[in-house]
C-alpha cells in the first residue's frame, strides 16, 4: 500500500519507521499540493504532528483518504498545543485519529483512547511523551483495520473547546518558567491561574 506521511516533528518519527518497514511509505515535511497528490498517487494520507495547512484542493483530490493523529479526546483541544490546554481548561484528556476535513480537528472519529494522568507526578514533557506513545500504539494496534478502511467514522458531538498557536505563544515563558517543558503539572495549573488573577485585576483597575 502507498502511504503518504505527512510530519513536521520528531515525535512522529518512530511510528513513521514503523509504518515504513510494512508499506510503500513517502514522508513529507514540507507543504503539499493537490499536484502533489496527484503524482504521488497514495492509497492513504496519514497527518501526524503536521504544521502546515491542507487545503480544500488538497483535501479533494483525496477524498476520504486523509487521517490525522491528534493528542487530545476530540472535541476537546482542536488546534494547538492540545496537551497543555486539557490541563489549564481540565478538559478531559487522550488521544483521536479521524478524518481530515476543511476544518480544524472537526473531521469525523475514528478511534479514540482515553488517558488518566497523576498530575502531581507528571510533568507538561512527560504527559506528552505518554500521549504520544498512547497514539503511536492505538495507531499500530488497528493499523489493518486503517489501512483497509473497516473503521466507521462517527461524527464529533459537542462543542469542545480550541485554541491557536498564538495562545500558547503570549503566555510560554510565564507558564514554563525556568523548568521549562519539565514543568510540573501543578505548578503549571498554579501560574496560569495568576496570570488570569492578573488579568482580571488589570481589567478591574482600567
């Protein structure tokens, strides 16, 4: 089978080695085009830590084809950094594969994976290397039913939550401080709860 593994991160790595001693696999990192597609030809799109953005021409010249590998229980934690988010919003926590559609992490489920945490034993770096385990074996444990498609996608119910980039972006040397992504979780939860003390207080002073 022709995959198309669509990453641009390091997490993805081993299960992109792992698919590539089973099938015809091609990685990209860079943007793709509905050109691409086409003359790549793959039987299956697979997106995993991808950045760039997959248009609707893309998306088209694929139908049905393309997956995406998300660490967080849709439809909570569309968009970025998912993993921080489930704690500063206690959100519930694991991870999705779905399909892709023009929207961000909308695309209907196809397997999910609940995940517990002891968050006064975890870090932001260790909760995420968990959950990038926990995908790269929900992946590996059902790839012949992906590969030939004898997974019913159920449509995502609810409302959830989101967040951009940018979020994270205003707030990362706050929340991070010198512990950097070894940051424990409570001390995490405790500085963005001051800085929204903060907010609030600057909002009343105005």
């Amino acid at each position: 089978m022709k995959v198309l593994f669509l990453t641009s991160g390091e997490a993805a790595r081993p299960l992109a080695g792992w698919l590539g001693q089973r099938e015809a696999l091609t990685v990209r990192e860079t943007p793709l085009s509905a050109q691409d597609v086409a003359a790549l030809a793959p039987d299956l799109i697979v997106s995993h830590s991808y950045r760039h953005i997959l248009k609707r021409d893309v998306l088209a010249a694929a139908p049905g084809r393309f997956i995406n590998l998300h660490i967080s229980l849709l439809p909570y934690n569309r968009g970025a950094d998912p993993n921080l988010w489930s704690f500063l919003d206690d959100t519930p926590k694991g991870v999705s594969i779905h399909l892709i559609d023009e929207g961000i992490d909308t695309g209907a489920i196809l397997l999910q994976r609940e995940v517990s945490f002891d968050e006064n034993r975890e870090t932001l770096g260790s909760s995420y290397a968990t959950l990038q385990q926990t995908i790269g074996e929900l992946f590996i444990d059902n790839w012949p039913s992906l590969r030939d498609g004898r997974i019913a996608p159920r449509s995502q119910t609810g409302t959830g939550t989101f967040h951009r980039a940018s979020e994270f972006a205003a707030l990362k040397d706050a929340l991070l401080g010198d512990e950097g992504w070894n940051v424990p979780i409570p001390v995490l939860r405790q500085r963005h709860r001051a800085l929204l003390s903060g907010t609030a207080q600057g909002h009343d002073n105005a």
